[in-house]
C-alpha cells in the first residue's frame, strides 16, 4: 500500500473551515484515498474516500489533485466535537486485493485541535 | 442501532489467566477485524477475517487466536494473558462492496490491563 505523510498535529478556530493535507505521492492507480478520525478514548469513524473525483458528504468534503499525488480533507464549519486524530489511508479496493482482504493500515495521523 | 458490540468494556486480568474479548455486529457485513492501539504505536492489526469461516494473521498476531463461526460473530482470545497485551482492542467490520464504497465501523474498544 501506499505510504501517506500528514502533518503531526494542527489548530482550527471553532467555526472555521479545518483543511487537513494529506501526501501520498506513491499512491498507485487503483489505490483509493480514505479519511477517518478518532476522538479521545472512541473507535475510529469512517469520514469519507475517494478514488480521483472531489467527494462531499454530510460530515467533510475530499479534494484530491489531477496528479493523485495528495488531497485534503476538509471540515468546513470546525466545532469543538471535531476535535481528534484524523487519518489518512490509502488502499485498494477489496476488488483488487487478490486475496481478498481489505486490511487499513492506520499510520500517526493529524491532531486536529478545534479552539474556541 | 446497527453496529458492533464488545464486551467487556474493561478488564483487569492476572498474567497466564486466559481471557476470550466478544465481538457482535448486526450488519452482516462480511469482514471483521481485531485492533490493538496502544500510546505511540497507533493501530495494529492483530487478526482479520473475510468471511465466515476464514482467518488470517495481521501484522501482530503472537499470542492471540480467533475464530469466526457464523457471520455476526468474531471472538478474540488471549491463551495465556502477559502484561505487554495491555491495551486498548478494537474489533472493525466491513462489508466487501467491491467498489470500494463501505469504510469500516469500529467498535467501542476494551480497555485490557495485564497485571
């Protein structure tokens, strides 16, 4: 799988938009780019993927480059409860995972802090 | 609420004690995972399985086993606990949609003390 670099950590102020940078230069054409956050002490939330088409739901938007190389997740009215760890992954889909598995490597992730 | 369940919640357990964490979801989905997160390690895998009755090896497997009987359910079990499997287990489950579409759902987490 892909390797991903994220930013140790990041401030947002409450209301504002949280734009979080995700690089994955080595990312492969049928790898896809995931989001999920984790606050304190809960298991990891799905937030949103994408293959190479920008994606909105209700929770985030997904902006991925031409080039595939990086994307960035964005919360667009940051709230307190917003606070977390959040992170990006790249994997295959379970169509092309031979095996068959559809295994997530989490890496450190981004600290997002939200502050009033 | 569709979802995972585990239990217990938290456990303080005697090294060499065997120790079995439950994992239930409702969804159907056909894959299940077992995390452990521990501080400055992040989230590892421990055991997965795609589907009823199969189960590989993650990237942390000594020491524990599982099993995967029927679709709902994937018990993690520790053979004889030591006190560096102290850390926070979370099951995961998703569905093999092949597009890709479905993210995982994790569970609560339990929070297991080796001592």
């Amino acid at each position: 799988d892909a390797k991903t670099t994220q930013p140790t950590s990041m401030d947002c102020a409450e209301g504002r938009a949280a734009n979080l940078p995700c690089n994955h230069s080595t990312i492969s054409g049928n790898e896809y780019v995931y989001w999920y956050r984790q606050i304190h002490s809960q298991g990891p939330q799905y937030i949103i993927h994408g293959l190479k088409n920008n994606e909105t739901n209700e929770m985030a938007s997904l902006i991925i480059t031409e080039d595939r190389k990086s994307s960035t997740l964005i919360l667009p009215h940051a709230t307190l409860r917003d606070t977390a760890v959040y992170y990006c992954i790249v994997r295959v889909a379970w169509a092309y995972s031979g095996a068959g598995s559809y295994q997530l490597t989490f890496g450190k992730g981004t600290k997002l802090s939200v502050i009033p | 609420i569709a979802g995972i369940t585990q239990a217990p919640t938290s456990q303080i357990l005697a090294a060499g004690r065997r120790m079995t964490l439950r994992c239930t979801q409702d969804m159907r989905h056909n894959a299940m995972y077992w995390y452990r997160q521990d501080l400055g390690l992040g989230l590892r895998l421990i055991h997965y399985s795609n589907t009823a009755g199969t189960t590989g090896k993650g990237e942390v497997p000594d020491g524990y086993s599982v099993s995967r009987a029927n679709t709902d359910d994937f018990p993690l079990t520790l053979a004889s606990a030591v006190p560096s499997q102290t850390s926070v287990y979370f099951c995961a489950s998703s569905d093999s949609d092949r597009t890709g579409k479905s993210g995982y759902t994790f569970g609560s987490g339990t929070r297991l003390t080796v001592v």
